[in-house]
C-alpha cells in the first residue's frame, strides 16, 4: 500500500454540483459494508485497500472527538488485515490533533488490530457488535511504576485514554440529538427547542444510509465559521451523508461525510442541478434565508427530489407574520406565506373530501396533495411527509350538503 504524507481530505467542499471523488468514496464505503463477505473484499480491493483503510480511519478519528481525549497527542498504531494484505497506520489524538498517518507509530503504546471487513462493518455496517477480530493492546512499562506523578504513569493513562478513544468510537455509541446539538452548539436545542421534534421524525432514520440536505450552513460570510447543525446531524446519523447548502462560501467546514456546497436557494436552476447530482434527499431542512419567497421556491424545487417516505423540514415559520420577510400578519392565509402555503398543504391532506365547487381558486399547494401524506406543525417548525395520499374519501352517495341529523329522529333530550 502507498506511503503517502498525511491524510487530508481529498476533496475538501466541492463549491457546486459535481463529481467528488470524496462523497463517491464514501457512499460506496457505506453501501458496501451491508454485502456479504467476499463482496465486501471484492468492493475493497476495487476501491483500493489503503485508499479505503484511509477513509474509515479519517471516519473513526472524527467520531473519537466525542470522547474524553488524553491531554498530550498521543498515538495509537493501528493495524488492519485483508487477506494475505497488511497494512499499519498512525491515528493520533488529544493535544488538539486528530490525524491519520501511513505506516507504524513510532514509540506508541497503544495499538488496534482489526481485520479491515469487519473494521468497515464497525464503521459503516448495521448496528451490531462488530468486534470479535479486534485486538487491542497497551504496552506497559518494564519496570514498576507506582509513583502517578511519574511519567511513565502519565503516558501509560494517555495511551489508555486514546485507544479508549477508537475503540469507543468504533463501538457507536447513540448519543442523543440533544446532547449532540450542546456539544455541536447548534441553536437547535437551547434557544430553538427543535431536536426533540427532530428526534421524534428521524429516530426511524437513525441508522438508515440517510441522504440529508440542509438549507443554510451557519457562520454567514466567514468561510470558516458555521456547519453546527451539519456536525450533529453528522454524529446522529452514521451512515448519512450530511449535504449543507450555503449562499456563501464555505469549503474550510468539509469533513469525511460532511459537504458544503456554495448556491442561492431561491434560484431553482441551481437547486434542480444540485438534486439531480446529490439527490434524491431523505431529508431536506430548510434553515436558510427564511424569506418566505425562498422558502416556497426551495420547496418547489425540491420536494419533487425528496424519496418517497421522506421529511422536508421548514424552520423558524415565525417569519410568515414578519411583513419585513415577506410575511403576512393580517391575511394568516395569504399563500405566499410559509404557513399560508402549510396551511393549504393541511387541506390538501383531504382532498378527496373535497368539491371543486369548494377548492375555489387554485392554490399552489394542491399540486402536492396527492404526494403528501402528513403535515406536522410545531412552533415556528413544520414537517412534512412525502407519502402517496390516495386514500379514498367518503361514499359519493353520502350527501355533502345536507344536514345528516334530517336522515334521523334524534333522541329527545332530558333536561
Ligand atoms: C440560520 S443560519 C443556518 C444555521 C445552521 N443551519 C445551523 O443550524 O447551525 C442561515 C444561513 O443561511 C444562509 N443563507 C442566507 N440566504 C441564503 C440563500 N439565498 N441561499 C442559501 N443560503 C442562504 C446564510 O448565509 C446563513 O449562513
């Protein structure tokens, strides 16, 4: 296997819709790690062992991050098998490094073996302990060492430390989409109260191969600031493939699984390229502009991108009644609001009960009444679900327009 340099990322933040080697690598990686035995070593040796050795790493080391790190960089040599093929790396952690080198560690205390099949299916593979190849190990000292203010006592607990690190992180542990959103800082828990929402809709999608587009990375113009949401989302999800969509730029937030692409959600062209690369979407949220123009033309464009049992999102809806963003706080139908639009979702939900007598002028909701099987509203967020909606209505010799007690006698009533 090659000996190259440090591992980065290979593509770090395609700026448009595109091929990217990157997303490719791993979306096969994740596809891969559900097949048999000698697919999964076929797919690897196709792919290139250490090109995939790499990826799962680079997967792993970030995951590490939500464990307690040592306090010094520290290394972990780990070596995976395939076959009759060897290869060894370099991971260190703690001190602020998080990296992947080739080749073995020098001097470190701490090691991982793992056959690399079932190391992917710890990775990317369906939940499960995948865990009955791996060995770990900690060098100890070769002499006694009581004294905990001597060094060697200090590098033997950061070596422990570090491997607890990977092997934790291999291990999957779920943490909640609250405590994800804390560690992430993203406002959408503390501030906003969206993730219990959340969890309640995606929990099902947990552990799915999610494709998630998000509407606004955070951070504005600083190309290095945002990506909170996308982090969690990253973390909550760890077989999904976490898309943020940006007006600005935003290549330095790109991480294993994490792409940040630079577009204008209100201009549909660029949405229709970007679904027709990226697509189609388990879920999209949009957390961009909220002017409600955008909201709508964003939905237009990509509800038709969203799989069939899939979640389009809309936040902060409170920009519907904020006349500055479009909104309406006078006409609480107006259609060209965000909710004015939800609420004719809500009708369409019934359409088949429905008279054209009584549809009046046509709403541009109803072209999705047929393709929307649930609309949830919470405060300042709505989910909506993409579910064929067919299901018959009432008999057509039930009487609309009647008064259904005039068919009875209704009992007389006891004062
Ligand atoms: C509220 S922030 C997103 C926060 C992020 N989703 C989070 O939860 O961490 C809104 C983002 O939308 C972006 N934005 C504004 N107008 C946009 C547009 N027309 N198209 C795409 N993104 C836009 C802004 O640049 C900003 O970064």
């Amino acid at each position: 296997m090659p000996t190259d340099a440090t591992t980065t990322l290979e593509n770090p933040g395609d700026t448009s819709p595109g091929a990217d080697p990157q997303t490719a690598l791993e979306t096969a990686l994740i596809r891969l790690a559900d097949r048999s035995d000698a697919e999964i070593a076929a797919g690897l040796a196709d792919l290139g062992l250490d090109r995939c050795a790499r990826a799962l790493l680079r997967e792993i080391v970030d995951r590490a991050r939500l464990f307690p790190e040592p306090p010094v960089a520290t290394a972990v040599e780990v070596r995976l098998r395939l076959g009759e093929e060897r290869s060894v790396y370099t991971v260190t952690l703690g001190g602020g490094a998080h990296k992947v080198t080739p080749g073995p560690a020098e001097a470190a205390r701490a090691r991982l073996a793992q056959d690399l099949l079932e190391f992917l299916r710890a990775v990317y593979g369906a939940p499960g302990r995948h865990d009955a190849t791996r060995e770990l190990h900690i060098t100890e000292p070769d002499r006694p060492v009581l004294d905990p203010a001597d060094p060697e006592h200090t590098e033997r607990a950061a070596a422990v430390t570090a491997l607890h690190q990977l092997a934790g992180a291999l291990a999957r542990p779920q943490r909640s989409l609250n405590e994800l959103a804390v560690h992430f800082r993203s406002d959408k828990w503390g501030g906003h109260w969206y993730t219990p929402h959340y969890d309640r809709y995606f929990a099902q999608l947990r552990e799915g191969v999610v494709n998630l587009l998000e509407i606004g990375i955070g951070g504005y113009d600083d190309p290095d600031q945002g990506g909170a949401s996308l982090r969690m989302w990253k973390h909550y999800f760890p077989r999904g493939l976490v898309h943020g969509l940006d007006v600005y730029e935003k290549r330095g937030i790109a991480e294993p699984r994490l792409f940040p692409l630079r577009g204008d959600q209100s201009d549909p062209a660029y949405l229709a390229g970007l679904a027709a690369e990226r697509g189609p979407f388990d879920i999209v949220i949009d957390d961009g502009s909220h002017l409600n123009e955008h909201v709508l033309t964003s939905f237009e464009a990509l509800f038709p991108h969203l799989r069939p049992g899939g979640l389009y999102v809309v936040e902060d809806t409170q920009t519907a009644y904020w006349t500055g963003w479009g909104g309406n706080d006078r006409d609480l139908n107006d259609p060209t609001t965000s909710m004015g639009f939800v609420k004719a979702l809500v009708d369409g939900l019934n359409h088949q009960e429905r008279t054209p007598a009584q549809d009046g002028p046509v709403s541009p909701a109803t072209r999705w009444e047929r393709g929307i099987g649930a609309v949830h509203v919470h405060h300042n967020l709505v989910v909506v679900e993409k579910r064929v909606n067919t299901e018959q209505g009432a008999p057509a010799w039930v009487p609309r327009d009647v008064d259904p007690r005039s068919w009875y006698t209704a009992p007389e009533r006891s004062e």
